[in-house]
C-alpha cells in the first residue's frame, strides 16, 4: 500500500564525488515527531564522507518507508546537482530510505583495477581476468548504489525486515533500534531478489573520532549475525559485481549496496 508521508521540503545542493563507499548519512538518526531530518549521500572512505554530486538524473529510484506504506520520493527531485534531503515525519516509527542510482561508467587501467578488486574482495572477477588473460586489460565497469537508511521518530520501533526494490538490499531481520548491550544483529543479502551466500560484508562502527571495521561473509543461506552495540553510528557495506557479455563499452557491471543506522 502506498500513501504520502508528510514532508516539508525534498532538495539538492551542489556536491564533489570522491571514493569508495556510498551511503545515506543521516545529521542524527533519532528524532522526535515533526523535527526537521536532513539527510546527505556522501562517498568516501573508512566512514568518512564527503557530499556526492548527483541530480535527478542519477535517480532510478528514492522511497522513504514507514510501517506498511511507503512514499515514492523520485519525481521530487529537481535538475540541480545536490547532495541533502530535508524532510519531516509526523508519524512515529522507524523510518527507511532507500536509494537506487542509475549506471555510472568508469575505466582503469589494469593495475589499479586489478588493485581495486582485490581491496574489496571481487574474487570472482579476479578470478575471471586471470583465467582469460586480462589482467594486463584496463577494467570498463557500469556501477551503481543501492543503499538505504534507518532513522527512528518516537518511540515506535516498526518491522523492517521486508526486501526493498533495491537490487543490491541489506535486510536487517530485526529491528537495530530494538538492540540492547549484548544482542546481536542478524541480516540477509539479496540481489535482484535471491539471498547471496558467500558474499563479503563490511561492517564499519563511528563513535566519535573511534572508528572500527570489520569484515564477515554470509552463509550458505545468504544470513550472518553481527554483534551491534547499541552506540555511534553503524554502516554495513557490500558489493556485487557481474560479469558482462557483448556490451559495447563495459565488461562488468558492479552493484554498491549500504546500510546504515545510529544511536545518536
């Protein structure tokens, strides 16, 4: 079922793009109803980001969730490169942003493709160039972001363990805002709608100027338990990269995916 979530205000401010990881960076991730929300797409490293700069042309999809409905967000957003959202919600409940961008083209030479796959773990496609001889070919790749955010309004803590329309989707299977000292958080991977067994997963934990990264693979049944404390801010990443045939520019397509939520 789908409603409008109230909203004050959807808008894009002019933003640079630089390194790896993409993701949705709430200003806090707790709010009380009604409470303006800014929330900014950074990229960067070791989650430490800077604005990206995009604009209603790298949007293939932007919905925010809330309980059992949901708001299509997409249409907007203006022409004007940008990096915030700003929104409020006058209903309690956690609440889920999800962002899918369109393809985006990139080419490397060898090494630093070679060097890329092997820092993010892309075995497969490692594996593929040495097998056919490329890895002295410079790497033609599409990518793209599928990514969300959790922010908590009120008190009401809503399931959101459902699948998204994210091709790449990081599905907590309970809720991280329910969270004491001592649980642990376990999640499911699913690309284009099948659970990804084997894929390496990067969980990375800010509380202040302290960062920590760690790094876990799912299981035969595409699930892993993670241990979450319930402080700072939180992000699991990962990636997904295929194989292209008979495309005229790229040989690989690559499917960035994030999520991530805070206690602050």
């Amino acid at each position: 079922m789908k409603k409008p979530v109230l909203l004050l205000i959807v808008s894009f401010l002019v933003i640079p793009l630089l390194g790896h990881e993409f993701w949705l960076q709430p200003e806090k991730f707790i709010y009380q109803r009604g409470e303006p929300i800014n929330i900014r797409f950074w990229v960067g490293e070791n989650f430490e980001g800077e604005n990206w700069s995009g604009n209603h042309d790298k949007i293939n999809s932007l919905r925010l969730y809330l309980g059992n409905v949901w708001d299509d967000l997409t249409d907007q957003v203006s022409d004007e490169k940008g990096d915030s959202i700003q929104l409020s919600i006058y209903d309690e409940g956690t609440a889920m942003l999800t962002f899918n961008s369109n393809n985006s083209f990139i080419q490397l030479e060898a090494e630093k493709f070679n060097n890329y796959l092997k820092e993010d773990g892309l075995n497969y496609a490692l594996s593929f160039r040495t097998d056919h001889q490329e890895l002295d070919s410079a790497g033609r790749e599409y990518y793209q972001r599928s990514v969300k955010t959790l922010v908590q309004v009120g008190t009401a803590i809503e399931n959101i363990s459902h699948p998204t329309t994210l091709p790449l989707d990081i599905v907590p299977l309970s809720n991280p805002y329910s969270l004491q000292k001592d649980d642990s958080l376990r999640i499911s991977v699913y690309f284009k709608k099948q659970l990804l067994k084997s894929q390496l997963l990067k969980v990375w934990h800010r509380v202040g100027e302290q960062m920590i990264k760690e790094e876990f693979t799912t299981d035969e049944n595409g699930q892993c338990s993670l241990p979450i404390l319930p402080t700072g801010k939180w992000m699991i990443s990962t990636v997904k990269m295929i194989r292209l045939e008979n495309d005229p520019l790229a040989n690989w397509q690559s499917y960035w995916g994030s999520c991530t939520w805070g206690y602050e």
